[in-house]
C-alpha cells in the first residue's frame, strides 16, 4: 500500500521507472495511507488505513474528506456509510439492519401469491406495534387474547368463564350455578338465568302401586326454565292392581315451592270416555300443593259447590293426561 503526490519530474530513465512505479503502486492500492495524499485534488479517491482491520474509502471533494463505507476484512463485507447509497439486498443472503426500516409510505408485499414469514430466533418473540404475539398455534377453535400487558396468546373463544363445546358452538359456563342477566345491564338477581332444562319423568298413581299401563302409556316430560316448571304426562291404564283411594300421581322431577306461603297450583287434565259417571257435571283440573305433599299432583273434580279427589275407580281402565306449571325452589 502506497501513495504518491502525482508528479513525475524530469529524470533519468532509472529514477523515471522508479517513479512510475511508485505511482502505479498507489493506484493500485487506491491511494492507501493514514492521512489524504498530499497529491490529492478534488476528485481523489483514498483508503484510509488509519484502522489496519476496517479501513474507510473516502472521497476528496477539493476541501474536504467524504467517508463513503468501511472495509470489514474480517467479515469481507462493505458497510455503506451514506443512507441513500443502494445496495443488493438479493444478492446479500445475511442482510443486516444498522438501524430501523423506514418503508417511507409503502408497503412490504410479496408476489406470486409467496408468503411474508416471520421467524424470530430461539425464544424470541414476534413484536408488532408493542404487542408480542406467540410463536407457536393454539387449539381448534381457539382465539387470540390479551392480558393487557401487550402479551398475546391462544385461548378459548367466547366470555371469560365461558368454553365452547365443541363442533355443537353452544357455550359452557365453568360453573353449573351460572347464568345470564336478560333485560338489564346490571348484575340484578332477579333478572339472571341460571338454568334450564328439558328432560322426562315416571308418572305413577301414589295409592296403586302395582297399576299397569299399556305400551308407550307411562309417559312424563318436563320443561324447566330457572325456577318455573311445567310437567306433562300421559297415563295409558290398563290395570289398577287392586289400587283405591285418590287417583294422585307422584315421580314429579322437583318439588313444588311453597314460596309464599300457601302456594297452591293449577292445571288441565283431560281423559277419554271410560271415566266414571262420577265425573259428570264437574269441572276437572290438577292441584299441586306447596305446603303438602309437594311432589304430588292432586286429581280434583269440582261441581261449583264441593271439591273433592278424583278417585282411582272414577278413571278406571282409560286414559288420562295433564299439563300443569309450578314454582320451584331449586
């Protein structure tokens, strides 16, 4: 590495080729030394070497010097010194950032319907906008949450407290106490559901325990929905087995409420026309009592001046139904 002021005077052939030598050494070492040629004008491109490890390649422009990039002969790499200088970002397969990417109003696209990937290394983490997201995928059905921190992760879909079941996309509370506020946006007790249910019960005469029924014809259902409940049942008699007395039915799904006091509660009842004669001329209907016996519907005929039970003898080898809706507790 050389340099030389530019200036071949008028000498002998010898100290002539020495000369040119001299010169043609410092162009072909681009000018390197510790400090600006003392030839240089403007124009003058030299290497500094004040650094024996990353010199700088600099330009003179008549007054000053201009650093244009460092030399890594370690790595074998130029670092360009002026921003606007372009480089070859293709043909540099490590690329690396000296500072933040200004995409300066456009856009980071692919083509081709290619991919944009972003893999940070180890346990790194992908950062956008403040907000880490995770870097493996959750669950089916899953989504992404926050945890206010700027922390992302996969967790269930739907309301804290809540999961979905499954392919059915109908949610479960983490509790069976559980429920819904209708009608208010406040959390108001006597606005929350917190149950319903559908489901069948075993209608049975309480004072005929060994009565019979046809096929399909001991048949229960109900419909609970927080604390109202309506049951249903369709009795097919084909034997009483020596039964007597009322012709009340009991198996009900839940007791009845005796909230308030007293409570007393009513329903239809229907039959075919093998009921006793006993019946005519009264008005029937289903009685479920609060304070007694409330497990038990209560068959009830009334001629507008006496009410009295339905006795089994009076229903006999028929049919009989009923629907009636009452409170309770549960």
């Amino acid at each position: 590495m050389s340099q030389h002021d530019y200036d071949i005077a008028n000498q002998s052939f010898p100290a002539f080729r020495t000369d040119l030598n001299n010169v043609l050494g410092a162009i072909n070492s681009s000018n390197s030394g510790t400090s600006r040629p003392s030839g240089a004008v403007e124009g003058t491109i030299w290497l500094d070497t004040t650094s024996a490890t990353t010199p700088t390649l600099k330009f003179y422009d008549g007054a000053d010097d201009i650093s244009l990039a460092t030399i890594d002969y370690s790595a074998n790499t130029v670092n360009w010194l002026d921003s606007t200088v372009v480089f070859d970002i293709v043909g540099d397969t490590t690329p690396q950032l000296g500072g933040n990417l200004d995409v300066n109003g456009n856009s980071i696209v692919s083509v081709s319907n290619g991919n944009i990937t972003f893999t940070p290394d180890g346990t790194g983490k992908v950062i956008i906008d403040g907000l880490s997201h995770p870097t493996a995928d959750g669950s089916n059905g899953q989504a992404l949450v926050t945890d206010g921190s700027g922390n992302l992760s996969f967790a269930a879909a739907g309301l804290s407290g809540w999961s979905e079941d499954g392919a059915n996309n109908n949610l479960l509370p983490a509790s069976a106490s559980a429920g819904i506020y209708l009608g208010t946006t406040s959390a108001t007790a006597s606005n929350l559901l917190d149950d319903y249910e559908e489901g069948t019960w075993t209608p049975s005469f309480a004072n005929a325990a060994s009565a019979t029924f046809g096929t399909n014809g001991q048949q229960g259902y109900y419909t609970k929905v927080g604390r109202l409940v309506t049951v249903g049942f369709n009795l097919s008699i084909s034997g009483l087995g020596g039964g007597s007395g009322g012709a009340d039915i009991i198996g009900l799904p839940f007791a009845a409420s005796n909230t308030p006091t007293a409570s007393y509660y009513a329903g239809t009842i229907g039959g075919d026309d093998n009921w006793s004669t006993n019946l005519s001329g009264n008005n029937t209907i289903l009685q479920i009592y609060g304070n007694y016996l409330n497990t038990r519907i209560f068959l009830q005929k009334n001629n507008c001046s006496n009410i009295a039970a339905i006795q089994l003898a009076d229903i006999g080898i028929s049919r009989v139904f009923g629907t009636i809706t009452y409170f309770t507790d549960a």
